[in-house]
C-alpha cells in the first residue's frame, strides 16, 4: 500500500512526513479523494464501505482523526471542503462548528403494554413538551385535548397555526422505576442530534468518573429524538445534584431518569464531520393573538371549508334574518322555497286537546296547575295569541299534552308540545 500523501510504502496513518490532519485533508482535496476510504473518484457522503475509525469509531480514516494518540502536531482547526462533509440531518438550525458539547438526553421508558423505550432531552428553551405522532401511535397514547399551536423556532417566526392533538406520556427510567405523567403535542418529527460518545469522553473527567449515565449509544452517529421534555415538565425530572468540574468541563445533573451530562466536552471532532449546533428554541404563541387567531376563526367558521356554498337564497334569506339583541342571536325559522304545502294539522290537534281536556278534568288540581303552566308560558313569550290569522299556506298547529310525575319533589307537571305529531 502506498501512503497517499508521501507516496512511500505504509499505512496512511503512519505518515511521519506529512502529520498534520489539515495538510493531509489539503493533500485529499487536491487529488479528489474520499476523506472515507481514500480513494478517488467520489467524496465522503457517497463512499460504500463501512470503514470507521479506529480511534473514535468515527465514520472518516483513521489518518484523518484528531483523537489518534499517536499523531504529533495536529490542529484542531476544522477546515475542508463542505462536499466532503457528512450532513447532520435534523430540524433544528445547524450551524457547523469544530466544538463538541453535550446535550442534556436520557432515555427513558413509556410505562403501559408497549414498554417502548425512546430517548428524552430536557430542552429550557421550549415552552412546551412534544412527542413524535410514531410513538404516540405506537404506544397507544391517549388523547387528553386539542388545541391551536403556533411554533416559533430559531430564526423563524410562526406562519399559521395547526389544531394539534395533546396526549399523555406515562415515563419512567429505563429498568423500571416511579411513573412521571406528563402532556405533549404530537409532531410527526422532532430532530436528530450527533452523538458525542458519552460512553468514552465521560471517563476523561475525575468528577463524571462514578456516575452512570442515561444516555449512553454505541452504534449511530445521529440520534434520534423521541420526546422532547421543555420548561412546562422540565422540574418533574430533575433534582438539586450537580456535579460540576473545572472551566470548560461538562456538568452532570441527575434526572429521575438517570445522570445526564450537559456543556463543553474538551475535544474537537475530526473535520470532515459537520458539526450540528441543535438551536432548539421553541417558543409557542396562543391562537388567540392578533391576527393570527382571527384568520384562524375565520377559516374555521367560513361555509366553504364547512361544506356549504352561497347558492340560492338560503344564504341571502338568513343573513336578512339574523339579529342580535345585545345578549343572543336569533334567527327566523328558514322556509323552504318551491316546497309542497303543509297540512296545516288542525283537526289532529284539537281533537287531541279535547281529549287531554277531558282526561285531566277527572283531577280538577291537575288540571287547574296545566292551565296556569299554559297562561304563564303567555306571559313570559314562549308561546303567543294569534288575534287574526291571514289566509297562509306557512301554518301547523302542535298538539300538547300534560307530563305528570307525582312523586317529583320539584316540578310535578309539565307541558310537552309533540312536534313529531302528524
């Protein structure tokens, strides 16, 4: 094998002329080769093989890592062409940066029959806590509520509101433990964030070097987030312990999901990694703000998205009836234009007052008591004289009829008028 970069016989990472991880990705740039497997003809995001580091088990050469213990000079300068960059795929903003930081993640179990275990940052810049629409359908979570979200995220201001469903999330940590409820809105995707390699920088810090963590991921370099906790349940989880090191370390803060780690990890990642910064800033704004809560309503409430469209003169015939007497809305009983002729009912109902009249003359009380229930209904408006009726094709006569419940402690006898009589 010949070094790639001085042309001698032996490996690539053991070059002693050229040592400097930037000259060597200067010399890789040059020729047109893969910052992955070294060979030419393609850049690292399209190369096949499955090669890793060796050192960081990173997805670039062993000749390219910084952490190789045996390199001698090398910056950490992170430089090269963004082609040959690996793409960190999430929602947040991403912004590329040679620093590594941790996040606070744990892991965690959504208690139930599903048993499903998902991963959980603690987020202090969101106002609300959100679940992937994939594990709320699979783990069955119920529905408490739906309410209008507007979400406002770095950079970016709110276009429109969505009616989103609320469920609740039984969670517990990972082995078992106390179940913490807490709601969240249901997002079909949250993001993905890089993995740091918890499980072996942690060890580096004599303060981190006793605890266990949470969230710990071996075999992805993106991880997937499931549950996004924020400020409304972000103190349901944690505690008062932290433990903190020097300047520039990471600090652990212990969850009732476990130890978490948070802050600068003192190391750079190799260079032909992009680094994505997560902004995870979610802010949330009430639907009923503005504009945005009127244009909303007014989507909401307009007859086309209802299904019914202004033809004929229906429309017409009920914006000309409507009023508004300071407290109600009332509205005249629409008629039906080009209709048959009703018949008018009349010789049903007084043959059915007659009879109700001669039944309750048996109980002169009772029938003194549905009299002063008729005469009262006159007097309050829920039922009128008719002085002269005009010759009208637009008249149905009701038949009533007497309720009576004798052992009712309050009302003993109501009126029912039988709108269903025919």
């Amino acid at each position: 094998m010949n070094c790639a970069f001085c042309l001698e016989e032996h490996k690539h990472e053991d070059c002693q002329k050229v040592k400097n991880v930037k000259e060597r990705k200067q010399i890789l740039l040059k020729y047109g080769r893969c910052f992955n497997c070294i060979r030419k003809g393609h850049v690292s995001r399209e190369c096949k093989t499955t090669i890793t580091c060796k050192y960081c088990k990173g997805k670039h050469h062993s000749c390219l890592c910084y952490a190789d213990p045996t390199g001698e000079g090398k910056t950490p300068e992170s430089e090269g062409n963004p082609s040959n960059l690996d793409s960190a795929v999430g929602n947040s903003m991403h912004i590329e940066t040679g620093n590594s930081v941790a996040l606070q993640t744990a892991q965690a179990e959504v208690a139930g029959k599903c048993r499903s275990q998902i991963r959980v940052p603690f987020d202090t810049a969101s106002h609300t806590s959100f679940v992937t629409s994939r594990v709320a359908k699979t783990c069955g979570l119920e529905i408490i509520r739906r309410e209008w979200l507007a979400v406002n995220t770095f950079g970016q201001r709110a276009k429109g509101s969505n009616l989103r469903e609320v469920v609740g999330i039984p969670l517990t940590p990972v082995g078992g433990g106390g179940v913490i409820y807490i709601g969240a809105f249901v997002v079909p995707e949250i993001s993905r964030v890089p993995n740091e390699r918890l499980d072996i920088v942690h060890n580096s810090y004599p303060h981190l070097a006793d605890i266990c963590l949470s969230d710990v991921c071996r075999n992805e370099d993106q991880l997937g987030i499931d549950v996004l906790i924020g400020a409304d349940y972000l103190w349901h989880f944690q505690t008062s312990n932290v433990l903190r090191g020097g300047v520039g370390e990471p600090v652990a803060i212990e969850t009732h999901l476990g130890w978490v780690i948070s802050g600068p990890l003192g190391y750079i990642q190799s260079a032909d990694r992009e680094r994505a910064v997560s902004v995870n800033f979610v802010g949330t704004e009430s639907a009923k703000s503005g504009n945005l809560f009127e244009r909303d309503i007014h989507f909401l409430w307009d007859l086309e998205t209802l299904g019914i469209t202004e033809s004929g003169g229906v429309y017409e015939e009920f914006v000309d009836n409507i009023t508004f007497n300071g407290s109600r809305y009332s509205v005249k009983l629409p008629w039906k234009e080009g209709r048959d002729s009703l018949d008018s009912n009349y010789e049903s109902s007084v043959a059915r007052m007659k009879g109700q009249v001669k039944k309750l003359r048996k109980e002169p009380e009772v029938l003194q008591e549905y009299d002063s229930v008729i005469k009262g209904q006159l007097v309050s408006g829920v039922i009128e004289r008719v002085a002269e009726l005009e010759e009208s094709d637009r008249v149905y006569y009701i038949p009533h009829l007497a309720v009576i419940r004798k052992e009712a402690t309050t009302t003993k006898l109501r009126v029912v008028y039988d709108t269903s009589a025919k």
